[in-house]
C-alpha cells in the first residue's frame, strides 16, 4: 500500500486472506501515488517500482530477502510521475519501466536485466498530462503497446513498431475535454485481442473495444 505524505507499507498475506501488521517502507513523507512489483534484476524475486509525486524522485526498492531498505532513484526528479508500468517494452527479454508524467514527457527506463537502466526514452506531448500507464499487446503483434490516460486531453495507445529503440506511433482515442485518471485492460469480449476501460472524472467512464488492433 503506498500512500502520499505517509508511511508506505507492506501487508504480509498469511494464504488464508488475513493480512497481518504492516511493515513500511521508504521514507516517512514520500507522496507515493502508483507502485508496480517485479523482478527487475532477474534474482527471483520481485521488487517494487514506485511513483512519488509532490517533487520526490522515483525510486526502485530492492529485495534483500524481504527487506526494501536497498533504494535506487531512477527519473529526472522534476517528471512528476503519476503512473508506472513494468514489461519488456524492446522485446530484449530484460524488463522495463515506462512513467505516466505531468511534469514533462511520459519515458520508458529501459532495464539491463540486472538491475541497470542507463537508457531512456521520452514519448507522448510534452503538454499531455498524463496519470496512468499499462502496458499489453493490443495488436497481437508479439511486442507490448503503451495505453496512457490523459487529463483535459485524449488518451492515447502508443503501438510498438519495433527497433532500438523501439519507434512508437501514436493513436489517440476519448473525447478531448475528458479526464481519464485509471486503465483497466483485459480482453472483455472475448475476441483475444485486449480491450480498454477508462476511469474518467466529471464524465462517464469509457469501455473502447479494440477495433483498430491489426490494421496498420
Ligand atoms: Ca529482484
Ligand atoms: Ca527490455
Ligand atoms: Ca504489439
Ligand atoms: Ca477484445
């Protein structure tokens, strides 16, 4: 559980469906807004990506055997990141990490399988404000796409066309003057190919089955 200005915490599940005394971890006053768990340095277990707002960096806390103290800072520190997502966004087997920012361009981190991530990669409008990312393969073209919400904008799916790095083209989809805040992506009429559900604020939330997958 990540929470803003607060204490973030772990609830250990016992395999029955309690949940004991949380263990924090991070600061005490991180604004911690998005959190994703993977094991982005190939060890076997996963660690947490995390999301920090109100001007904090976001960081990578490591897996020490249950303990998180191990923290790396990745972004640029003025990104105001909203959203994170984790997948392999260059098809090279090592997880990525791709933010959701308001503060500047949404980037994808690229991983190095250890640990590592040296490179990096803006997309989207500099001006979109953008809160949430997750990533799926709408067209079934074997690599991820990039699905961002965006406020006071249109969304946007970003196809993976392949490359190093990989070239990304842009496909806006909503109504222009709607605030898309969450994602929900899953397959919803049973077709194969993913679809899309939007949580807006101030209007309906949106249900965009996935029509446009394979044409291009
Ligand atoms: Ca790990
Ligand atoms: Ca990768
Ligand atoms: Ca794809
Ligand atoms: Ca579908």
């Amino acid at each position: 559980m990540v929470n803003r200005a607060r204490q973030n915490f772990i609830f250990h599940g016992n395999g029955s469906g309690a949940f004991g005394k949380g263990t924090p971890f991070g600061a005490g006053d991180d604004s911690t807004i998005d959190v994703v768990a993977a094991d982005l340095d190939g060890d076997g277990d996963p660690d947490l990506v995390l999301a920090n707002r109100d001007g904090g960096a976001n960081t990578i806390h490591w897996n020490d055997g249950g303990s998180f103290e191990r923290v790396s800072g990745y972004g640029t520190g003025s990104d105001e990141t909203r959203g994170v997502a984790v997948g392999d966004v260059d098809g090279d087997g090592a997880l990525d990490i791709v933010t959701a920012n308001i503060g500047e361009s949404n980037a994808v981190y690229f991983g190095d399988g250890s640990g590592g991530f040296d490179r990096s990669m803006p997309f989207g409008r500099d001006d979109d404000e953008s809160y949430a990312v997750h990533l799926a393969d709408l067209d079934l073209d074997g690599d991820a796409d990039i699905v961002v919400a965006n406020v006071r904008a249109r969304n946007a799916v970003y196809f993976n066309q392949g490359g190093e790095p990989p070239a990304l083209h842009e496909f806006r989809f909503g109504c222009a003057d709607c605030s898309t805040y969450g994602l929900g992506l899953g397959d919803l009429n049973g077709d194969g190919f993913p679809d899309i559900v939007t949580a807006n604020s101030g209007a309906p939330n949106g249900l965009f089955a996935n029509v446009t997958a394979g044409r291009d």
